[in-house]
C-alpha cells in the first residue's frame, strides 16, 4: 500500500515540469521530471514509470522519438503527449506509435489527472490478466497465488484520508469490532462522508477489503505455524464460523483442506 504510482515528465519549460510534479505530488504521485531527450533515456533505463507525459519538441530531439524507445525498455507504460506544436501528423504518428492520450497546451489539470488515473487503471488489469494467464497456464495449484482483492482493484493514487484508512486498517484488522465508524472517526471523517468518500474511489467494498487482509494472513498462519484453525481465526479477527465460511468463498476449499494442500500434517 506504500507504493506510489509514478510519473515521468519529459518537457523542456521548468515551469510546466515544476507545476505538474506538484499537482502530481498533491495527488499522491511520485513524480520525476527532465527537460532533454537524453536525459529522459537515461531515467527511463534506470527505473519503471507508470506514465510518461512527453512533450513533442524537446532541445536534441523530437519527442515521438522517445516513444518507441520507452515502449521497448518498458512495455507497459502508458505514454502522454503533451505539447503547443501539434499537426494532424504528428498527432497521427503519435497515436500510431503507442500513446495513450493527448493533450494540446494550454491544457485542464483536472482532465489530465483524470485520465491519468484512468489509464492506471487500465495498466493494472491488464497485469493482472496477464498473470492470472500464466498463472493457468502453469496448471500448478500449489504454485498459484491467489491475488489480493485490494493490490488489483485499488487505485494506487487514492486521497489522503483513504491512504490513512488503509493504514488504520492494516494495524487493526484483528480486531473483530472493526467496523466502518471506527475507521470513519480514525480519520475524522463522519462516517457516512467515510463510506461515501471510500465507496467512490476505491471501488471496493469495506468488508470485502477487511475480509482479504485477514484471509491472506489466515494463509500464512495455516502455512507457517502449527496453531489449530480456530486459533488462527481468532486471531485474525474472525469467528470460527465466519472465519470458514468466507474462507471457502475467497479461496474455493476449507481451511483445512487448504493448509492439507501443503503436504503438512497440522492439528485442526
């Protein structure tokens, strides 16, 4: 839940670069920027980037060149152009080429966080589905990872009070009073402004992420430790009816049934 979404800006006004690594940051983004070609090559070889928002004329080169150089280096970045000098072909070269979106200056800050975010969005479930594939086509059960709910269909770039939430919920998921008013007062939010404000941007029912936290350290307990079945479920803030039943739902077997997966003989 740490990990931030990050971007790299490619523009050769510090103004512009120095603005959008603010509003990014504000956003919860990290942000990256350099003002040449050359440079941009040079970060982009050294780490990832989520997205590229790429001006079309830098100093030593055109910017649609960059393009399928950052394509080849890191397949799945979503690349922006962003530039005052657009034609019909450079647009045209540009879409052609891979990127995702564009934007002529003077441009909405809103609508390019906006489609920011979308396109993130659109990069995670496309990893995802890609590894689910491979996953399948290992035909290995034991192997296979079943997913967290909140690493493939949070937004990474989520407001403030929801990151604070996330954490508060973390450190107290065994807990089985944890409930909505205790997390929305965490915050200091109300806690129907809480579920709406949670509801819109994570897309993800509060149960349903609370359940996962304390499904997947329920595995690890079931994996790692001799403790019997209802002890694990209490500990992770289950009853052991609960704890079975949702159980079953996320992962398809019982517990037990589960930790016999491994090959381990453990009292239950």
């Amino acid at each position: 839940m740490e990990t931030k979404n990050s971007v790299l800006v490619v523009d050769d006004e510090p103004g512009i670069c120095k603005t959008l690594k603010m509003l990014f940051e504000k956003k919860w983004y990290e942000v990256n920027y350099v003002m040449t070609g050359k440079e941009a090559i040079k970060k982009i070889r050294k780490r990832k980037f989520n997205i590229a928002l790429l001006d079309i004329k830098l100093p030593d080169m055109e910017g649609t060149k960059l393009i399928s150089i950052f394509k080849k280096i890191h397949p799945d970045i979503k690349i922006v152009m962003i530039t005052g000098h657009s034609t019909k072909a450079n647009v045209i070269e540009s879409l052609n080429s891979g990127v995702s979106y564009y934007f002529e200056k003077p441009f909405n800050i809103e609508e390019l966080l906006t489609k920011t975010h979308e396109l993130i969005e659109e990069q995670n479930k496309t990893s995802f589905q890609r590894i689910l594939q491979e996953a399948t086509k290992s035909k290995n059960v034991h192997n296979m990872v079943k997913l967290d709910k909140q690493d493939v269909l949070l937004p990474q770039d989520l407001p403030f009070k929801i990151q604070k939430a996330i954490e508060y919920i973390e450190k107290n998921f065994r807990n089985p009073d944890l409930c909505s008013k205790k997390i929305a007062s965490s915050v200091n939010l109300h806690p129907k402004r809480f579920s709406f404000l949670w509801n819109t941007t994570t897309k993800v029912s509060l149960p349903d992420f609370i359940n996962d936290i304390r499904i997947e350290n329920a595995k690890k307990s079931l994996i790692e430790t001799t403790d019997y079945t209802s002890q694990i479920a209490h500990s992770v803030g289950f009853d052991s009816h609960n704890f079975n039943r949702v159980f079953k739902a996320k992962m398809g077997t019982s517990p037990i049934k589960y930790r016999n997966s491994y090959s381990q003989k453990f009292p239950t």
